[in-house]
C-alpha cells in the first residue's frame, strides 16, 4: 500500500454512457521520451481497460491475468465477458472484492475520494465525468498545473454504432480538452 500512496494518482469514473480513466504521469527525467506510450493506462479487452498505480510489476501481473481470463471467456462463449464476472474473477486472484462507481488510488486518495463522493452522482455523463475527474486532480496533484505531459486521460465508450471502444487522448488532444475545463491556460508564442 505504501508504493501505491507514492505513485502517481489514477481515477476511475462510471458515467451513464462510458467510463472515464485519467493518471497522473511522474515525469522523471525531461530526457525519457514517454509520448510513444503509456505508462497508466491499459486495454484489457475491446471493452474493458484500466488505470494502475503502485508497483508496475505487480499491476503487469494483474493485467496479463485479466486479458488471459477475458481471452478464454471470449473463446468458450463467443462473447465479451462481463466485466463484473472479470472484476469477480480478477480479485479472487487478488483475494478481495471492492467495486465503485467513482474511485481514486495513489497520492492523496483519501482527498480525491472525499472529493469523489461528495460530486459523483449515479447519472453523469462522460463529459461531466471528464470535468469531475480533471478537478479531482488539480486539487489533489503535487503540480500546481495540469498540462498534457503530466497526464494521461483514457475512455470507455459505446461508438454510435453500438460497438464498446477504448480510446486513450492524445497530448494535443488532451491540451484541448484542459483548456476548454479551465484546468489550464491556452499556451502562447513568445514574441
């Protein structure tokens, strides 16, 4: 518990059309080029994914054996499994069971889940689990602003034809996306 207090933050919102993942990404040398992948947030399956915080190795472990699992449902049912029987499945491994549906793990987690479950509500949309979640992080991160290096934002969504896509944001796209919460400000040529 102790690795994962000291790790970068990572939240996860339920929100009545998808699920919002955003982390907070620990710049440790401007040298290391990090924008070629990610460090927080991973696919299990077409329509499950998840955000890590603590000890990589162990979260490695946890991940492969979900998409294992989800791997070998897919193949006997010729279906996606549910996620709740993969959560169920993956914390027997784990030997626990703990599920919300708006949470925080990392740095200041007590501070994001008091934040959580004072603004969460069971009917959010996306965007204003995009906003929470943004918010979340702003008051709980030791950087005093947010940009698109310190960050990484995932989602979990139904496209309009009804297929379950993962899409994590690219920087500029995140860039947009903190400017237009007013998280952050609109960057500007020095003249």
């Amino acid at each position: 518990m102790e690795a994962i207090g000291n790790t970068g933050s990572a939240i996860g919102i339920f929100a009545k059309d998808g699920v919002i993942l955003v982390g907070e990404k620990k710049v440790t040398s401007k040298l290391l080029q990090t924008s070629t992948s990610t460090e927080k947030m991973y696919k299990i399956d077409d329509h499950v994914a998840c955000a890590v915080a603590g000890i990589m190795s162990d979260a490695n472990i946890l991940i492969n054996t979900a998409r294992v699992q989800a791997q070998r449902y897919a193949y006997a049912y010729q279906e996606p499994m549910p996620v709740e029987q993969l959560v169920q499945s993956l914390c027997d491994t784990k030997q626990g069971y703990t599920q919300f549906g708006a949470t925080a793990i990392g740095a200041n987690n007590q501070a994001a889940q008091s934040i959580l479950k004072q603004d969460y509500k069971d009917d959010i949309s996306r965007e204003e689990a995009v906003q929470l979640a943004l918010k979340v992080l702003s008051k709980t991160m030791d950087s005093t602003s947010l940009t698109s290096e310190k960050l990484e934002l995932a989602e979990v969504l139904l496209s309009p034809s009804g297929k379950v896509k993962y899409q994590v944001y690219s920087a500029e796209a995140l860039t947009k996306l903190l400017v237009k919460h007013g998280v952050t400000q609109p960057a500007t040529d020095a003249a």
